[in-house]
C-alpha cells in the first residue's frame, strides 16, 4: 500500500513550523507526502540581518523551502502561484481550483490544512482552511472545474482532510497570541518524538524567518512539546472512525490506497 497525503497552506515556513515533525515521520516510513503552497511568502521577512532585498525575497524563500522539504523528506512541492498577504483579496474560486488540480494530480488519501484561525490568525492561513475544507469535497465532484478533466485526470475523494491545530492550554502555557482550540477538541495525536531534531534541522532553512525560528526554539519546553503534534479530523468520507486517533492514515482500508 502506497500511502499518499497532500498539506495544503500558505507560506515557506508553514510545513516547518507547524506539521514539520509529522512530515518527517511519514515520508521517513514511506508515504508519498507532497506540498502545496499558496504563496511564495513575498510579504514576510527578509531577515535579520538581512538574508535578500524585498525585490527578490520570494525567490528566495521558495528556495528556502525546497531546502526545507529536502530535509523533511517532501517528495513534491508545488507553488500555486498566489501573493503573499493578499490571498483574503484573491477570488476564492481560483484559490480553489488551483487546489483542485492538485489533488486530482497528486490523489491523496489524507489532505491536511489549517484549523479555521490558522493557528496564527494570519488572513492567509484562515483563507487557505477554508480552501481546503472547499477543495476536500469540489475535487470529488466531476461538475467543479470540468476543464481538468482530461489527459487521465479524474476526479479525486480524498478519504479524511484534517486541521493542523495547538491545545489552547500549551499556548497558554507560553503566553503567545496564538489561537489554539480546547484539548478536547483534539482528535488526533501523532507521535513526532523521533523527528525533532529532524525538525529542528528544517528550521535552518527558513534563514530569512530566523527571527521566528530562534523565538519558537527558545520557548520553555519546546522539544518536548515538538514530540507529540495534533490535529482535528474536518471531515471524513470513513465510517465508523474511532476518536481519538494517533495515525492520519487511521481506518483507511489497504485497497484504497
């Protein structure tokens, strides 16, 4: 059974920061795991010291990425070609479709997102959850983007879509303005502890978000808090699903994939 999942976000850093470790782990036992990103990050940082000029800063992280997933064990990453910053302004439908396209292409068992605060809160982030919750049931059906289909590409069922999330507790804990959920919420514990420091090691990508990755790597208990990385199951074409679960993969029968 080869197993194939698909994460689906906004920026260069996103995979790393948030789901790096279960990444890392799935690649490393064998799942086909491929990216799909918004943008090329044009609007964040250019580090400190700087690492680029604004002119050129979307260039270079989509390097900085594509160094990222070669640690992490990506076997694809695909741009979709969207601005930084402005995705809240961009027609949804075109965001949708791009989306749409890869999952037709790429077929993935698991797609994987943002919760809808996007963990940050950042405009892109809320959108590209939305996106995915969109995509999940448009690549399914044959009336959404029909123009796809053609040169042996068929619509595609995605068989669970789950949303990167933090227990509400942790960042508490940590006094961060971030948006977290309820533990109760979480559905879904995966267990990363053996990809920390595989982790840790596609945070030295991201050079011009040094800043952000030095404030994360210093919070009190970071490694021990990267060995476990959670999640809320969205929507599932599965029946019977046992919650909580410890495997994206979980339930899904050795024929579907």
């Amino acid at each position: 059974m080869k197993r194939r999942m698909l994460f689906l976000l906004a920026h260069p850093d996103d995979e790393t920061f948030g789901p790096g470790g279960t990444i890392a782990k799935y690649s490393a036992e064998g799942a086909d795991v491929y990216l799909a990103t918004a943008t090329k990050g044009q609007a964040g940082m250019v580090g400190d010291p700087p690492v680029t000029d604004r002119e050129h800063l979307g260039e270079v992280r989509a390097a900085e990425l594509l160094c990222a997933a070669g640690v992490l064990g990506i076997r694809k990453v695909v741009f979709l070609g969207f601005m930084d910053g402005q995705l809240l302004q961009t027609p949804r439908e075109k965001i949708v479709e791009k989306s749409v396209e890869q999952i037709r292409w790429l077929r993935p068992h698991v797609l994987v997102g943002f919760g809808p605060e996007g963990v940050s809160r950042h405009p892109d982030h809320m959108v590209m959850s939305r996106v995915a919750l969109e995509a999940f049931e448009a690549a399914a059906d044959p009336s959404r983007f029909p123009h796809q289909l053609e040169n042996g590409i068929a619509p595609w069922a995605p068989l669970k879509l789950y949303q990167f999330e933090i227990a509400r507790e942790v960042l508490d804990l940590w006094n961060v303005p971030l948006a977290g959920v309820p533990r109760e919420k979480i559905t879904t514990v995966v267990d990363t502890s053996a990809y920390v420091e595989k982790k840790v090691e596609a945070f030295q990508c991201h050079r011009t978000q040094s800043k952000d990755s030095q404030r994360i790597l210093s919070r009190e208990g970071y490694r021990e808090f990267a060995r476990l990385e959670t999640y809320v199951l969205a929507k599932s074409r599965l029946s019977g699903t046992s919650l909580p679960e410890s495997d994206l993969f979980g339930g899904i029968p050795e024929e579907e994939a």
